[in-house]
C-alpha cells in the first residue's frame, strides 16, 4: 500500500511540474523564427532567418524617451535579431553589402526611426530605413524582400520590416542581375568572323 501512495505522489508531482511548465511559457506570446530572402538564378541565394519579436509598446515608449535604455536593448536585443546568408552582393540604400554571413538587427533610433544593421566579423554596415509610423497595427516583427518592377528593372527590389504600427522600407539592388556582358560574350563579339 506504501509503494501505491509513493507512486500516486510521484505521478501527481509530474503532472504538477509539467503543467505548471506548460502554462507558463505560452508559445503564443514568444518570438517565432522566420526567414525571408530569394534565390537568384547562376548567382546563388539571400537569406534572412530572424525572431518575429512581439511588439512592445511601452518597452519602445521607454526606449524613445531613454537614451541608455535605447542603447541597451539596440545592443542585447536588436542587433542581433538573427542571421543574414548572402551569396551574392546586394546594395541596399547607398550602401554596398558583399557577399558572406552577417549578424542581422533592426535598430531603433530617436525621432520614430529604424536602421537596418548587418554585422560581419570585419565590421557593421547600417542603413536607414524609410520609416512610417500609422500603419494598420503588425504585432510581429516580419520582413519581406519584394520586386519593383520584375520586367523592366530586374534589379531592383524593396527591403520591408514592418512591427507595430511602424513600417521601414529601402531599395535594394542585384547588381549581378543589371544588363552587363560576359567576359566570354565580350571576347566573342571582338573576334572577326571567319
């Protein structure tokens, strides 16, 4: 009878445990990963994983209002919202990003604005985003990459990040993808027919 009651406890002890653990990470309120980019053909793929960060209004408030606030959460949280893979190089705004791996952040700056931030071992690249702030509500933080006119400027795209109310846009351009010749396609057209 001893070892029934021993059993009995255990197992309501587990149960205990694995219900109290269940409801207190609520997967509904955690940030998800998400990934956003393309795949250009003969030059290779971009990739954005990143956490879909639930949007925070009082956090931003504060951080608005805080200089040292804003600078702890740029840098602990931010900064680092996950990974950008780049096989090719891209220039987003006025400025050139190689082809590698970078750490991928999205800042938040004072005035209402955002900065996008890629990180290599060799150094950090930040662009500002074109910022909105009365869009319809967007209670995570997604990205997209978008054409802007596929058939007559095929390297032209859009960098989007959009959380809260906010939405951050830039240009971004495949050089690899504008009208050029091939060094092969070059040598051929300065050789004489035979």
């Amino acid at each position: 009878m001893k070892m029934f009651l021993l059993r009995g406890a255990a197992a309501v002890a587990v149960l205990m445990v694995t219900s109290i653990l269940m409801f207190s990470h609520d997967p509904r309120t955690t940030s998800k990963d998400f990934s956003a980019g393309m795949i250009v053909g003969g030059a290779g793929k971009l990739e954005i994983m990143y956490k879909g960060m639930h949007w925070n209004g009082p956090s931003y408030e504060r951080a608005m209002s805080t200089e040292n606030f804003r600078a702890s959460i740029n840098k602990s949280v931010w900064s680092a919202l996950g990974k950008a893979h780049l096989d090719f190089d891209v220039i987003v705004g006025d400025q050139e990003i190689p082809k590698g791996d970078y750490v991928f952040g999205i800042l938040l700056e004072p005035g209402r604005k955002f900065t996008l931030s890629l990180t290599s071992p060799a150094r950090t690249i930040t662009v500002p985003l074109e910022t909105t702030f009365d869009n319809p509500d967007h209670p995570y933080l997604s990205v997209d990459i978008s054409p802007v006119d596929a058939m007559n400027k095929p390297e032209l795209y859009q960098f989007e990040a959009r959380c809260g109310q906010f939405r951050g846009v830039q240009s971004m351009k495949v050089p690899y993808l504008m009208e050029h010749t091939h060094p092969e396609e070059a040598k051929k057209s300065m050789e004489h027919p035979k």
